[in-house]
C-alpha cells in the first residue's frame, strides 16, 4: 500500500499468511539524512546508516544502557519482550510521577 505525508512518501506491507517468520514486526525509514531499521525479532538491534557511512551499522543493546542494566550486567545478552513491557511500565509510572523525561522525544 503507497501512502503519502506531508513532506515523505512510502509503502507498508503485510501478510497474515506469509510462512516462515515467528514474529517479523519490522520497521525501516529512508531519509535524506540515512535509515534507521528495527525487527521485533532482533529486538536488541538497531540498524542505523548515517551520510558517510558505507552502510547500516548494528548497535546492540548492553549494560551501557541503564534500563538493561537493571536485568543483566554483562554485554551479549538479550532482553526480551518481557523485560522491555518491564522498561515501558517504568517510563510510564516515573512520567505520571512527573519526572524528567530521559529518552528520546522526536521533537
């Protein structure tokens, strides 16, 4: 399906009958200034390719991000769909609490 915006233009895709994938929820952006690409497969992946860049650069989840740090102290270890509704109730509750905001907020 083609869908336009104000200033982009793009196509989703699905199937409910498609083989093979347990869970692929999978998201790209294509921009002037790179792409940005998540799979809930991979969830502890982030693909980003930047102006410059030969191509998509993996970043991993780790302890160097504090809310994983909370569930494991050492690098190469997934977080799962559980710790990260974990993460998300947390965000929630500190917000209504009235605390700063410590992640992204895409303004």
């Amino acid at each position: 399906m083609a869908v336009r915006f104000a200033q982009a233009h793009g196509s989703f895709a699905r199937s409910r009958v498609a083989r093979g994938r347990k869970c692929r929820l999978q998201w790209e952006t294509h921009g002037s200034q790179g792409t940005i690409v998540f799979c809930q497969e991979n969830m502890n992946e982030l693909w980003i390719h930047r102006p410059g860049e030969a191509g998509l650069v993996r970043y991993v989840t780790g302890p160097d991000q504090p809310d994983f740090l909370v569930f494991c102290p050492a690098p190469g270890h997934n977080s799962g769909f559980n710790e990260q509704m974990i993460i998300k109730a947390q965000d929630l509750l500190m917000a209504i609490a009235g605390a700063p905001n410590t992640g992204p907020d895409f303004a």
